[in-house]
C-alpha cells in the first residue's frame, strides 16, 4: 500500500514494510522562527511546524511554549520543531501549553520520516526531554508527520495507477487546493460513499486510518470491484490544508473548528464540499453513506441513532457490529448521538440527506499496525454492509 508516512517504531509502534512516500518538507509560516541561541536552534522552517516562543534558561536549558491558534479551543497542544545544534551537546528541553495541557506523546526522527517514541517525564504539566544532541538535526513532534505535500503525493500515486481521478475540488481560505480522489463508473451508478478526513489538523491517528481505508475500497479485490459496481466513490482526504500547513492545534485560518461549521457553511472549506454534494445530488445521484476520519484519545465510533429516521436504519450498526465480532481482544465503541445545532459532519449529512454517517475516530496512542489493520477490515466489513443495503431513495 502506499501510506505517506513511516510509523513510530518501538514499543507498541511498529513500522509496517510497506511502500512509503518521502514526505516534502515545505517552508512553512507557522511559528517565530528567532528560537536560535548561541550554539542551539529551534528550526521551524518546515511544513506542519509549531513552535510559539523560546527562553535560555541556562547554557544547557531551554523553556519551550505552545499557544493555541486563538481561543477558546480544544485542548490539542500541537508540536513540531527541529533541534539543530553547531556541535555536539547535551540539551535539555522543558515544555509548557499556555492555558491548557498536553497531549500528544513526543516521538523524534533524524529524517522527518522514520520515527520513534521519545522518553520523557511530565509533572505538573511540564513536559521534559533530554537530548545528546549532534550537527545532526533532530525532528520533535507531538505525531508522525503527514504534510500537505504528502496528501498530494498520495493522490497522484492513485491516480498513476489509475485507482481513482485525482482533481482539485476547491480552495481553502488561504488558497490551498483542497483534492478529492473519485472512482465512478459514470451514469452507471447512482450512490456515493464520502470519505472525508484532516477537518482537525494534528488528528493524525485519523489520517493513518483514512489511508489504508481508501486504498481497500479502490483496490481490485473481487469486493471492491463487486462494489465499485453499484457504488461511486469520493474522497476527500485534506480538508484544513490551512491549518495542517503551520501546525494548527484545530482550527482553519480563520480560525474555527470546521467540524462546527456544517450548516452554517461560514467558512470556504465547508461550503466546497457541501456545494459539490449538490451538485451530486441535483444531478440524480444520492449520497448512501459517509465516514469522516479523527482522532481523540481513545477508538470510538460516532453514529447517528437507530431510531433518527435515516434510510437503512440499522446499517452503521450492522457494518460496527460485524467489525466488532472479528476481534476477540478489542471492543468497537459506537456511541450513538444527536446534536442538530452543532455543526459536525455526521449530523448535517443524516439531517440533510436522511443517511447515516458516522465519525471514525483512533486514539492518538493506538498502536500503528492496529490502525492499518482495523481500517483494512473496516473497509471491507463496509463494503459488505453496503452492497447488503437498500438503494438509497
């Protein structure tokens, strides 16, 4: 398969030997890049980097500080520098959120590609690391990193192998292009699954999720032909470019949580996916079913009730259930839900076209094969759940 990205690879992450794309590192605007001291440097000159401010504490010693975008938000502290020394020495870091807390484990890299966990202590709400550090940059990060440049890398290999159409769907606030992947048989079929994922910039369990997802569902096993057969597929992968580009802990550039924004379609991101579904749906065509991918600190499944009215009413609990009965160690939360004046995802998709959509969330600390082979079987128990259904009216 061919997910962007390399996983942590110790303790309870492990690297997958798949085909993996090297991730561009772009410049990026993200942070103040003046975190530079005599023989020590806090680089941020690349794509989903974060770093707020900087203090010498000693020769040895650095205060480190992540501030949220704006306020008020969720508590997601997202963090990504390099450690950049002129010579080898130690360094130790000592890490604080303004006004929140942390939560993202750091993991380090010598590549920006390869990565692994990083020991540390927290107390207090100050995270604390220590490095033997060399001329060699050393990347920090609260998650493996997948940038925007990745994301397009993904598409264009899909495409190259003539998986799915690879075109851009619209742009983001800041002019980003926002890409959807498509697999369609033309006026042949009438029902769409949507995949949508990155709505929160540092969810990247989500992301990890979404990869292996798709490629299930555009691979040419005899179910995913079979279901190619009946249903169309949109996917699209990168919604907040904006705000994956500097580092955002959830927000767009404007700004706000783009999963509270569906209905009210204040914001550029939202409304190219809703104007694009209308599009679909004055054209004949009917939207079926839609996963939207995140990641929270543990695996859950968000649905819509079984009661709500939607058309095939008992099938995201169908598609859980049987995902659910393959493990023998691992439970499928589903965790039914209501919520009309919100603004998330699953509820304008059940409100306006009377269908379930669910949101798919992983862990931030799920081992990594266990994302990829849950997300695998997921694909495929969906697959089978929606070819069982009937057709949407």
């Amino acid at each position: 398969m061919l997910f962007p990205y390399k996983l942590v690879t110790i303790a309870f992450y492990t690297a997958l030997p798949l085909l993996f794309f090297t991730a561009c590192q772009s410049a990026s605007t993200a942070t103040d890049n003046r975190c530079q001291f005599d023989n020590v440097k806090f680089d941020t000159d690349f794509s989903t980097s974060r770093l707020d401010r900087c203090q010498q504490l000693s020769e040895t010693r650095f205060l480190l500080t992540l501030s949220p975008e704006n306020t008020p938000i969720n508590d997601s502290a997202w963090y990504a520098f390099k450690l950049v020394t002129e010579s080898p020495q130690e360094v130790d870091i000592v890490m604080e959120v303004e006004g929140g807390k942390h939560r993202y484990l750091p993991k380090v890299s010598r590549d920006g590609e390869g990565w692994s966990l990083k020991e540390y202590t927290l107390r207090n709400q100050q995270l604390k690391m220590h490095f033997a550090a060399t001329d060699q940059p050393i990347w920090v990060a609260g998650q493996e990193i997948i940038d925007n440049q990745d994301y397009l890398d993904w598409g264009e290999a899909l495409l190259a192998q003539g998986k799915a159409s690879h075109e851009q769907l619209g742009l983001s606030t800041e002019q980003r292009p926002i890409m959807k992947l498509e697999a369609t048989r033309g006026k042949e079929a009438k029902e769409w699954l949507l995949v949508l994922g990155r709505q929160h910039p540092p969810e990247l369990t989500g992301a990890m999720a979404l990869f292996p997802f798709s490629e299930v569902l555009l691979s040419n096993t005899q179910l995913a032909k079979q279901f190619r057969q009946r249903f169309n597929i949109v996917i699209i992968p990168n919604l907040n470019p904006d705000g994956v580009e500097v580092g955002n802990w959830r927000h767009n550039a404007n700004g706000v949580d783009l999963n509270r924004d569906w209905g009210k379609f204040e914001q550029a991101e939202t409304r190219v996916v809703a104007s694009y579904l209308e599009r679909l749906v004055t054209s004949g065509d009917k939207i079926h079913f839609a996963v939207d991918f995140h990641s929270t600190r543990k695996d859950i499944f968000y649905t819509m009730p079984k009661d709500y009215g939607l058309q095939n009413p008992q099938m995201a609990a169908h598609w859980l259930d049987d995902l659910d009965s393959q493990y023998a160690a691992f439970k499928v939360i589903q965790q039914p839900g209501n919520n009309p004046d919100i603004g998330v995802f699953k509820q304008y998709i059940a409100d306006k076209y009377r269908v379930h959509a669910i949101t798919y969330e992983m862990g931030d600390n799920t081992d990594r094969r266990f994302i990829d082979n849950l997300a695998i079987n997921a694909a495929n128990s969906l697959m089978q759940t929606m070819l069982a259904s009937k057709p949407v009216e």
